[in-house]
C-alpha cells in the first residue's frame, strides 16, 4: 500500500482530491472480522500498521463512509481505500460539457468556472469534470506530468493551477507548451495578481489586515487543512492579505489577496482568526455562529444556505503577463448568482432592522 504522504499542488489554490486505489465487496459467506486485518490478508505490499493508519487518516471507507481500523466487516460491505494521489493511470474521457470561456486567443484559455465543478478527476469524480470538458473542446492541450510518490503519474492537460470544487471562478488554461512553462513558472514565482471574494462569519475588527501562518494537513483528518505556527516545520508559508467590502455586524464581505497559494487557504486562514467563511461545512461555517437567538435569525439563515448551498468564495480577478507578448492581460469576473442573493438577503435584513 502507498504511503500517506503530502503531494504538492502545482500551483494550487485550493482542493485536493481523493482517488479510489482499491475497491472490494465482501462475499456473502465472509464471517465477521476486523478491517484491517482483513484488508491485510487481501493485499499485498503493506503491513497492519499501515492499514490502521490509513483508517486514521480517513482514507478506508465501508459503503462511502470512513471507518476505524476496529470495525467489523459484513456480508457485501463494500471496501474503498483512497488516497490524495491518483492511481498509475486516469484515463481522462472527453465530454461535451459546457464550459464558460471569457476569454481566449492561440496560447491560453480564460475559464470563469461554475460552483459545483470539479476542475480534474479523482475519487467519485472521474467524469464531468474541468478537464473532461478541456478534452472534449481543445485538443492537443499540453500535458503536465506531476511525478507522485511510489514512481506514479498524474496528467494534468492544460492546467496551470486549480481552485476547489464549490468555489467559483476564474481559472487560466495553457494551450501550448510554452505557454504552460512559462505561466506555470508566473504561478511559482508568485508574480500573478489575484483576488478573491468572500463572505465570512463576524464582525472583523479591521477594515484590512494579514493572516500569516503555515498551512498543512490537519494532522488528525488530512482531508482538511490546518494552520501552525510561522517557521514551524509543519505546513508551508502562507500569507492571505484581506480589506473589507462590506459590512453586515454578523457576516462580513471582504476581499482576499493571495500572497502564496495553499490548498483551502482562505478557507483555513479565516477559520483561524475566529472567522470562518460562511456555509464552509468542512470548516466550521455552516452553523449560526454570529446573531440573534432567535427561531426567525435561524430561519434566515438556514435560507440563506439553501440559496448559498457553498462555502462563500469566488476567485473574480486574475491579473498576468502574456506568456508569449509579455503583455500585462487582467481579467475580472461577475460575482456568481448564489453570493449575490445571499449579499441582496442581508443588505434587505440590515435595512429592515434600521426600521424596526
């Protein structure tokens, strides 16, 4: 079995996929037994150590659910275990998706991406996602090849860089080699300009600020991020600057500037200072954490998440040099639907709370 460690990004922003390594039914006439030894006497390579980690960790699932190393499997259970990297190979299958391009001429591709998309195949997503519509469309996109652990590969055609898959925005597409070398090595470099927006949870104190901190894996549930301290040796520098929008005493709209592109770092950094981004079920936001006790506040509320069935970001700016004229290109985007209706709910809610 792999070895659970951390696979870099290329360049992301956010979102990690889980991909499926090994799928097994239980016969009919199994008899009940522990998972991990019976994943164990099932594969070869591996250890129980491994295994029991790999429960730990969240990566072993009974019928799509996580399961201690201690459960007993049944009749027909159904076994998956995932991992952050992908298998040898992931065919990746053209599909006739729309895809909502703004911008493109023979080198790159400006995509405004919908909310709900998944940008590349993994784990329960292998079809309808960012790069199957890319195949379908765009032929001979040039491949990055990410060299994984255990000598395994990933292609990746066109992608520069990545956002999650219930955040919206824009995404930047290469259509040549050289285009890819070069916007990739912008990426790195950190000489790209981009902006986010999103809603948060409170009342921030400061009309801007800085949010420094390391982010890596939380070391309990390594499908979420974590942050610690600056220049520990856990996670990587990240650094997410803020300025506030506007203001709604229980929610706040701000905008982020990205220093560095960690996965979930916005998301992560916020819930960090106490301000989580509004509905982000994986960390802490889908709850009523700032308001009024009342049964009408939590009416509106849970409206507003079935408007905003998301966490509450969209990457709307993206600012880059041409990778081939060396022009300076800047691209902006629409706030998507959702955050603005949630946005018109509480201008609505402050105004009536004025007149009351």
């Amino acid at each position: 079995m792999e070895d659970f460690e951390e696979v870099d990004d290329l360049g992301s922003d956010e979102g990690q996929g889980l991909y499926e390594h090994h799928n097994i039914i239980v016969d009919k006439g199994q008899y009940m037994e522990r998972i991990d030894k019976f994943i164990m006497m099932r594969l070869s390579n591996t250890t129980r150590t491994k295994i029991q980690n790999a429960c730990d960790a969240g990566f072993v699932l009974v019928n799509k659910k996580p399961v201690k190393s201690s459960y007993k499997i049944k009749p027909l259970d159904e076994i998956s275990i995932v991992l952050t990297v992908p298998p040898r190979d992931v065919e990746v299958v053209p599909e006739n998706i729309p895809v909502n391009i703004t911008y493109e001429d023979d080198y790159l591709i400006i995509v405004n991406k919908e909310p709900g998309m998944v940008v590349h195949p993994g784990y329960g997503n292998y079809r309808g996602t960012l790069v199957n519509a890319l195949a379908y469309h765009f032929q001979n996109l040039p491949t990055t090849r990410t060299k994984l652990n255990n000598d395994q590969y990933m292609d990746r055609p066109g992608l520069v860089h990545r956002i999650d898959k219930n955040t919206s925005g824009i995404i930047i597409i290469a259509k040549t080699e050289v285009a890819m070398t070069r916007l990739a090595k912008d990426f790195y470099d950190r000489t790209m300009d981009r902006k986010y927006v999103a809603i948060v949870w409170g009342d921030l104190k400061n009309d801007t600020g800085t949010i420094v901190g390391n982010v890596g894996r939380n070391l309990k549930n390594r499908k979420v991020m974590d942050v610690f301290p600056e220049g520990s040796e856990i996670g990587k520098h990240a650094v997410t600057h803020y300025k506030v929008l506007e203001r709604f005493g229980y929610i706040t709209f701000v905008e982020c500037k990205l220093e560095t592109g960690r996965t979930h770092q916005i998301r992560v950094h916020f819930k960090h200072i106490g301000h989580p981004l509004f509905n982000d079920w994986e960390y802490g936001g889908d709850i009523v954490l700032k308001g009024i006790n009342s049964a009408k506040y939590r009416q509106f509320i849970q409206n507003c998440f079935e408007l905003l069935p998301r966490h509450a970001l969209h990457a709307k700016t993206l600012g880059i040099t041409h990778p081939i004229t060396g022009k300076k290109l800047f691209f902006d985007s629409e706030i998507p639907h959702d955050m603005q209706a949630v946005l018109e709910k509480w201008r609505k809610y402050m105004k009536d709370k004025e007149l009351e």
